[in-house]
C-alpha cells in the first residue's frame, strides 16, 4: 500500500505528472510482450516516471525506507515477465531517460542513458563508422537497459557475442538509493568483484541500471546474405557446423524448420518447394567485396556436401532486404498461424542442436502439438514456438506440460534455460532443475547482499 504522504514525497521529486496512479493508466504497466496471461493483480500502485538518475536514487530511497517493491522497466519488450509487477508496489518505467551522453571515438566507447533504443545507438554510431553488434529481434524498440538487464543478444551473437561482450561500465542505484559507477574505459581491469558482469542480466533484481559504457567496434566495410535451402534439417546443422569449424564465421547464422518456413510463406504468399526441411540464413561481413567472394565460394563448397536443394547469394540490397524479411517476419507468420503461441528460449552446445530439434519433434508428437523451431544455429539458441487453441479442453495443460519437457531435453543435452530472454517469471518454477540447490542458494545470498528488503524486482529469476 502507498500512502497518500508517500505519492506527495515521489511527486515532489519526479513532478505530479509523472507519479501515475490512475488504475486505467496504471494498467499498461501491468503486462508485458511475453506470454504471461494479463490480469488486474499486475497493476502497479504508482508508475514513477523519472528523467534523472538522481530522480531514480531519491525514488529508491524512499521505496525501501517504506519497503514498496519496485519494478524497473523499459519499453516492456521483455519475454518472459520480467517487468510485470507481480507485487504490485512502483512500475518504475525509464523510457524518458533517453540522452546519449558521450561517443567517444578515440575510445570506440559510447555512454547512454538507460532509456535509449538500440537501434538508436547502432545509427548513431554508425554516422561516425562504428558498430554496435548486439541485435535483439525488439531492437526497434528495446532499450539498452533493458538489454542489459536481461543480457539480450541477437542474430549476430554468432561471431560478435552478446550484450554483455560490449559493456564496459555501468551507473547503478541501489535498492537504498546509493548510486555506484562500475568498470571504465579501461580495457583491462582486475580491480575486486566484475559487478559490471554481474548487474548485467541479473533481470533488475540486484540494482537499477541508469547509465551504460558501451564498447564499439568499426563499422565492416561490406555485408552480404545467403540463403540456402535444405531437404534435410540434419544437413542444414551439419553445413553450418562444418563451415564454422572451416573458419567461416557469419555474422549470423539462422535456421528455420519446415514448420517455420510453410508458416512464412501462408503469411506472405510466397511458394516454397515442399521438399524442403529448413532454411539457413547467412549474414557475410568482411574488409572488401573480395572478402564476401571468398567466404560465399567456401560457404558453397561447404553446402554441396550435404544436400542443399537451393543456394542464394544476394546480389542486390533489394534481395538482401526480401531475404531477411523472411526471418524477421517469423515471429508475426508464426503468430498467425494459429490462435494461440507459446514462444520460448533455449540454448546448447552447437553440435547438440541437430539433437535437440530430433527430441522437440519427439515432444510435439507425444502431446499432439505443433512445435516451430527456429533461432540463432550459429551459437545454439532455438526458439521452439508452441502453435495452439487454448479455448480447446486440456490443451493448456498439455501445452505447459510439453514446454516442460521442451526445458529438460535442453538440459538434458548439456544447454541452459535462456540464451537470452533471461528468467523471469516464465522460467522461474525450473531455474532449481537448472542450477541445483547449492546455485539457487548462492544466487540468494548475492540478492540479500545487495537488496535485504527484497524490494526489487521480487519473484523474478527463483
């Protein structure tokens, strides 16, 4: 509960029209772009709106002098609940929070402020002929403290990692209030814990990101894309497999089911010869046009190995752009292709990949359900996507069941619950199957530490 003397002292810090408590206003704070059914119980008691970092710590403060849970959140593009106030408390929303503060060039570094959208930072940088890789598919919108928060990666985490490969430093304010600067510009540090590590991904349960330090790389100098065609998906593995252990490293590297590639071209009326199996995408960068020549020959060679049906080098950005529209309309072609979808994420050792679409298809049959499966082959993040009708008896249940055993097989073949959606609150009821006791224990003390009262973001990760 929130007092009325409480919401006057937030007003006074962050101004009235930005200490929301209209429950119709409150309300589209209440969900999220995961699949967590909406429900009145989300909505927060207050959203706090701040523009400053000082205007977070002075929030903070008050918070946990009071002990009100506090929910940080960007622009809600989350996949597994992790800005949903399940507490209700402070929906704690950093969208006006938008200023790039410094590029600096001789550095290849970029400092910003939580709310700003990543592809914002990637324009930006790329005026000045710099790169910022990581890509989450919610770029458009997503900020960088959510990427943060949840360490999201992305297409090209093939060959330029993820979120957490490019932060170098981070403003934080506690749960009390005290504001903390971790890392900095310097390339190598050893200077006690890696907290900068440690807040990213943590899901804002340990710390409010406000400010990041954002390492840059140059920007390639030519990009081109691939697409082959695979009447096997086994062999669609094996030729992306054998063409990284050749040391052709794509920038990105996706693969899609026959159930994803039919779904794509229903929804966009294309016609896909029906003896294909899967779809592999590939995104070429390099120094020259030689570059792109070179690794296409190779990446060819690679294929006919195995048995491509079809191989398509782009030779326009008009194909490049119709390529990638095939991949980046999945998840909408996907959405339509049935009344209800459950999308999840999971990641394993590449070489199990082929071994874990073979036990989702085992899955699928035993509970009758459609299954897709796509993701990022590259690095052995699938996003297996449950195709179903929840108005039909029992089909719920056995749609939970089936992600369940979705999660064990991943486990099973030596992978992890989350490439990079994170926990939430989706995954929370397996991160014990995931970790042990002994981790979950270890993964309390270090909330405790940061956060006694427990004020944020709680019931998230365990």
């Amino acid at each position: 509960m929130i007092t009325d003397e409480i919401k006057k002292k937030i007003r006074n810090i962050v101004g009235v029209e930005n200490a929301i408590d209209s429950k119709d206003e409150c309300f589209g704070y209440s969900y999220d772009s995961s699949f967590v059914p909406m429900s009145l119980e989300n909505i927060p008691d207050l959203v706090v709106i701040p523009s400053t970092t000082e205007e977070v710590s002075a929030v903070m403060a008050i918070a946990n002098e009071y002990g009100i849970p506090v929910t940080p959140r960007g622009t809600a593009s989350g996949r597994t609940g992790g800005s949903i106030p399940v507490c209700g408390g402070i929906s704690l929303a950093l969208h006006r929070m938008t200023k790039i503060i410094e590029l600096d060039e001789g550095n290849m570094m970029i400092t910003v402020e939580a709310g700003v959208r990543t592809i914002d930072i990637y324009d930006y940088c790329a005026a000045k002929g710099l790169f910022f890789p990581p890509d989450p598919a919610s770029w458009k919108y997503s900020t960088i403290g959510g990427n943060v928060a949840e360490n999201a990666g992305g297409m090209r985490a093939v060959k330029y990692g993820v979120t957490s490969n490019y932060v170098m430093g981070l403003e934080v304010v506690l749960a009390d209030g005290s504001i903390i600067n971790t890392g900095g510009k310097a390339l190598k540090n050893v200077t006690g814990y890696n907290l900068t590590q440690l807040f990213t991904g943590s899901e804002g349960t340990l710390g409010v990101v406000t400010k990041a330090l954002l390492r840059l790389i140059p920007m390639p100098k030519v990009r081109n894309t691939i697409q082959l065609m695979f009447s096997s998906l086994d062999d669609a593995c094996k030729t992306i497999h054998k063409m990284l252990m050749s040391g052709v490293i794509p920038a990105a590297a996706e693969l899609m089911d026959k159930i994803s590639i039919q779904a794509v071209a229903r929804h966009r009326k294309l016609e896909i010869d029906s003896s294909i199996e899967a779809c592999v995408i590939l995104e070429i960068d390099g120094a020259s046009n030689d570059d792109l020549v070179e690794q296409a020959e190779r990446i060819q060679t690679i294929a006919s190995e195995f048995d491509v049906i079809e191989v398509r080098v782009a030779t326009s950005q008009q194909e490049i752009d119709e390529i990638w529209a095939i991949r980046r309309g999945l998840s909408s072609a996907i959405g339509a292709a049935a009344p209800n979808r459950f999308g999840e994420d999971i990641s394993v050792p590449r070489d199990a990949f082929p071994e874990t679409v073979r036990l989702i298809r085992k899955i699928s049959e035993k509970y009758k359900l459609t299954i897709a499966v796509y993701g990022h082959a590259g690095d052995g993040n699938i996003h297996p996507s449950v195709l179903c009708d929840l108005s039909k008896p029992g089909e719920e249940k056995r749609v939970h069941e089936a992600v369940d055993e979705i999660f064990a097989a991943a486990l099973s073949v030596g992978g992890t619950l989350s490439g990079e959606h994170g926990i939430g609150i989706t995954k929370r009821p397996h991160i014990a199957k995931a970790l042990g006791e002994a981790g979950v224990n270890a993964l309390e003390m270090v909330k405790q530490s940061f956060d006694p009262k427990g004020i944020l973001n709680p019931n998230k990760i365990w």
